[in-house]
C-alpha cells in the first residue's frame, strides 16, 4: 500500500526557533501534498495544499510567510515553521495523493511543542 | 463553502451495545470517508463511500452513504473496548478536491 513516510515525529524547541517537517512518499509519486494543523481535541484544519513545481495554496488565516511549503520533488513536501511561537505548538500532518480523486495517504504526524 | 457537521462529539458507551455516528455535509460530494484516530496518533482509514447506497463492514464497524439526503452514517455493532477512539468522516470538496473533516466523535467503550 502507499507509504507516507513523516519526520520527525516530535519536536520540542525554544520559541524563536525555526522547524522544517518533511513529508516523503515512499512508494508512489506524490503530485499534490496537503498540510493539516490539529489542536488539542479538535479535527484536522487544512493549513495549504502543494502541487509539486508549483508554489503552495494557502487556506485563509494561514500565514505564507510563516508557514514556509516546499514541494521541489515528486516524492518530498517539507514545511517549516519560522520564528515558532507557544502558540504554534500543535499536531502537524501531511497527506500525499498520485492523482486527483485518489483518497490521500497521511503521514504518522508531527507533534511540536515550543516552551 | 463545504461543512461537515458529525454528530454526537463525544460517546461513552458500555461494551455490548450498538450506536451510530452521524456525519451530515453541506454540498454535493463524489465521495465520503472515515477514518479513525487513537491518541497520539495519525489518521487511519476506514472506509470510502463513492455512491448513493454504499454500505461497507469491516468488523463490528458499518458505514453507509445517502448521498441525496448528505449524511452518512457510522453504525458500531457490539462495541469492544477496543474500538475506544476518535472516529472523523472527511467529505470531498470537488471543487478543489480536498477533504473537508467533521469535527470528530470521541469514542469511549466501557467494560
């Protein structure tokens, strides 16, 4: 089945500090990769969705320029938090998908803590 | 703009005993999943529904898709313990073909 491979799993950093997350498919070409943040006890909240080449589309409220997405290869989207805050602390997870209307496959996750 | 409404959020229930999750969602959609998320941890999926009538089972668990009255349903058979986590349904926007996620049903079964 299709792999998603995320890394790393936990974080834990001073604020101030800049974190990169990086989102790999390991079996199958990832055209589009999307980005979710998830609160404690909330759903999933797209933050932007990438296509490989392209610059990424951001949601509303999502800071593009906080909230750096590379999506340089068919198989690696990373994202980086820059400056991160208490308030960025969060779940982070990515999904990754060949092709339009194939159901996403999302990595394990990315739990960042920033004192 | 697509909304997912699921209902109940939160469910505590005796081992044993059935009970159905309700997600109902706002615009048209060529399909609906489920997943399942434990504590900790990333999403796992469940089902995907593609048409008006769909029903599938995986164990204790059934999910089926009314796609003209736009809800779909989560039925539990028999719960077990281990099926204590928090199940979301996520519906396709078509428009641009991402996932829309219900607010999630945290699951408790009690022995």
């Amino acid at each position: 089945g299709a792999v998603v491979s995320q890394h790393p799993s936990r974080v834990i950093c001073k604020s101030g500090t800049s974190v990169k997350i990086e989102c790999r498919s390991l079996d199958f070409q990832a055209t589009t990769m999307f980005w979710y943040r998830q609160f404690p006890k909330q759903s999933l909240m797209l933050m932007a969705t990438s296509n490989e080449g392209s610059k990424a589309t951001y949601e509303q409220g999502v800071e593009k320029d906080k909230f750096l997405i590379n999506h340089a290869s068919l198989t690696l989207s990373t994202l980086t938090v820059t400056s991160a805050h208490p308030e960025d602390s969060s779940f982070y997870i990515c999904s990754a998908r060949d092709l339009p209307g194939q159901p996403q496959h999302f990595g394990d996750g990315t739990r960042l803590s920033i004192l | 703009e697509l909304k997912v409404e699921q209902n109940p959020l939160f469910l505590s229930m005796q081992e044993g005993k059935n009970y159905t999750i309700y997600c109902n969602y706002s615009t048209t959609s060529d399909r609906l999943y489920w997943y399942r998320q434990d504590p900790g941890k990333s999403l796992e999926s469940l089902f995907v529904l593609l048409s008006n009538g769909a029903v599938k089972q995986e164990g204790r668990l059934m999910a089926s898709l009314d796609t003209k009255a736009r809800l779909s349903t989560l039925h539990i058979t028999a719960a077990v313990h281990d099926l204590s986590a928090t199940y979301f349904c996520a519906v396709n926007n078509n428009a641009g073909n991402m996932l829309t996620f219900g607010g999630g049903t945290r699951l408790m079964v009690k022995p």
